[in-house]
C-alpha cells in the first residue's frame, strides 16, 4: 500500500463505521489508519498487497487458510458483535499470536436493563394491566394482583454469569435477592465471592421465582433448557431470556407458558424477524421484545471508543485490554448466529 498509516480492512456488517463511530471517534479512525472498506464475503479474496498490508481487520468476515497465510502484517480482528462464528481458523490465529476480540460487553448494561424491566413487568402485569385500563378493562386495588410477585427480596437465579450476568447482578443488587448462579465455566469462588450462591442448575431453576438466561450458545447446551427443566421451575415463576434462544428447547418453554405453569418473556427468538404466524405472537402470560435490548446507539458508539484504544495498545506492543479476547479453549465450542439486524 502507499501509505505510511497502518491499513484496517473494515468489513463490519450488518453494522457500519459510521454506526460503530461518533464523528469524533471517525476522524480519530481515519487520522490514524488508512481504511479499507469492503463486503464480508469478499474479504478472503482481496488484492494480495491489501490483505498482506492489512494490520486490523473490523468485522468477522469468513477467512480460510490461505487468506491467513496472505496477512502477515495482521494483528488483530476485531469482532464488533458479541457472537464468535465458526467462519475462520482460530487454532491458526493462536498459534501466530493474532488476537479475537469482541466488544459484546457494551451490551451489557443496556441488555441488564431491559431485562430488569422485563422481570418487572411479568412480577406486576404492567403491560396487560395497561392494554385493560386502555379498553375498560383495568382491575383496580388488590384485584388487579392476583399472581403478582415481589422482586425485592425474591429468590432469583441467574444462568451464566459473563458480562451481561455481571450487569444483571449490579442491577438486581438493589432488590437484595437472594441470589443462585449455575455457570459450568467459572469456579465457584468468582461467584461467592460477588455475593451469591453457585448452585446447580436443578437448584437455581427450582428455587428461583424469578429466572435470567443470560448464557452463550456453546455445543453443549443448545436446547439444554427443555420440558423437564421447565417442569421444575415453581408454579407462577417468571423466566426472562436475554442471550440466545438456541439455549431453550422453545416449544417447550411456549407449552410450560400455555398451561400457566410459569410466565415468561423474551428478546430473542429462534426465528429472527419472527414469522407473522408465529405462535408466540399471541401466546399470554408471554412477553415479547424484538431482539432491540443491546440495541441503542450509546452502546454502538461505546464500540467505536473500545476499538480505538485497543488499536493504540497494539500499535504499542501491548495486549487489547477494553475488548473482551476469544479463548483458545473456548472459541470453537461458541454456537451463536450472526446477527442479520442492528
């Protein structure tokens, strides 16, 4: 390439840079690297000069060997999502000291919150209890609470414990739960000592009146939460999934809702745009938000900023420290979809 500026292919879609960066962090961006933009799908095959020149790559395009073997200038990909696909060879990028990262942890606070919300909601009917009031239908006193819970001081489990957990926990600290966390990837000292109760998942969905799914999609648990799981949760219990649908077997949760023995709410769904025909569009007790909880433009721009400064950690010749990095022992039992939507 002709310039002296280090080159970062940008293929981030279905986001953008514009989208990832504020102006400010844009002209930070374009200040400091030449920027190569291309489609996903066409990067593996760009000019040999582009891709040998290439030290950062914005996205996760699908890279093979031989593209691989091409960037040897490469330092880092930055994965501007919180999912980690199976679309290039990690063992290849270890071995050669390249760094995977993702900044899926600006979701986490915005995700938190509307799962808050959504808890809030099934515990009090808020959203029913106002479509009645708008219809004369409303309720009033103690007969618009009958199945009401309380969420402070409540028995709440939390399945994983990542970022989003760990928001989800500062958020619900307030509330002094007495919280159960089932996470087979930590120890459970991390757990203990923030405060809850590692338990196991038997435990956490029986004891709980309240249940957070904010785990990954990995290859052991896809459908992992199924009609046992379901069976055992207490009658009138709340379940709110926040991280993927992969993890519930679906029609299962939809049958636990449809006999009233749990209420439940998602913001994921396995089908995304849902079908119109869908029937979980019209399911009650059930609870429903459109994949829009990370979404806000705040959390995007949060992006933009983490990726900078990783960039000039690099450039330094220090470790990214604001993305989150891929593990070695871990990255290849990741399981989720790439997202189609911002």
């Amino acid at each position: 390439m002709g310039g002296s500026k280090p080159l970062v292919i940008s293929a981030p879609e279905p986001r953008s840079l514009d989208l990832i960066f504020g102006p400010e962090a844009r002209a930070e961006l374009d200040r400091r690297y030449e920027i190569h933009e291309t489609e996903a799908a066409g990067v593996a095959s760009l000019e040999p000069e582009i891709l040998a020149a290439a030290r950062y790559v914005v996205g996760q395009p699908p890279l093979d060997r031989d593209a691989l073997e091409r960037m040897t200038e490469l330092r880092c990909i930055f994965n501007v999502e919180s999912n980690l696909i199976d679309n290039m060879p990690y063992e290849l990028l270890f071995a050669r000291g390249i760094h995977v990262v993702t900044t899926g942890a600006v979701f986490a606070e915005p995700v938190a919150e509307l799962g808050l919300a959504l808890a809030l909601n099934l515990a009090r009917d808020v959203v029913d209890a106002d479509l009645a009031f708008r219809e004369g239908r409303e309720l009033w006193g103690g007969a618009g609470n009958r199945g009401a819970l309380l969420l402070s001081g409540a028995e709440i489990g939390l399945v994983g414990y990542g970022d989003l957990g760990r928001a989800l926990h500062r958020l619900l600290a307030g509330f002094r739960p007495k919280l159960r966390i089932h996470d087979p990837w930590l120890p459970p000292s991390i757990i203990r000592e923030a405060g809850a109760v590692p338990a196991p998942l038997e435990e956490v969905l029986s004891a709980s009146e309240f249940v957070f799914v904010v785990a990954a999609v990995t290859t052991e648990n896809r459908g992992f939460l199924g009609p046992e799981a379901f069976a055992s949760m207490r009658p009138g219990a709340a379940f709110v999934l926040l991280s993927r649908a992969d993890v519930v077997d679906f029609d299962a949760l939809m049958a636990a809702v449809e006999r009233g023995h749990i209420r439940a709410a998602s913001d994921v769904f396995p089908e995304e745009p849902l079908p119109a025909d869908h029937p979980v569009r019209r399911l009650p007790g059930y609870l429903r938000s459109a994949h829009r909880a990370g979404a806000l433009d705040v959390a995007f721009r949060r992006m933009g900023d983490m990726v900078l400064e990783d960039m000039d950690l690099i450039d330094r010749g220090l470790p990214p420290m604001r993305c989150k990095r891929a593990e070695r022992e871990t990255v290849s039992r990741m399981r989720s979809r790439p997202v189609t939507n911002n």
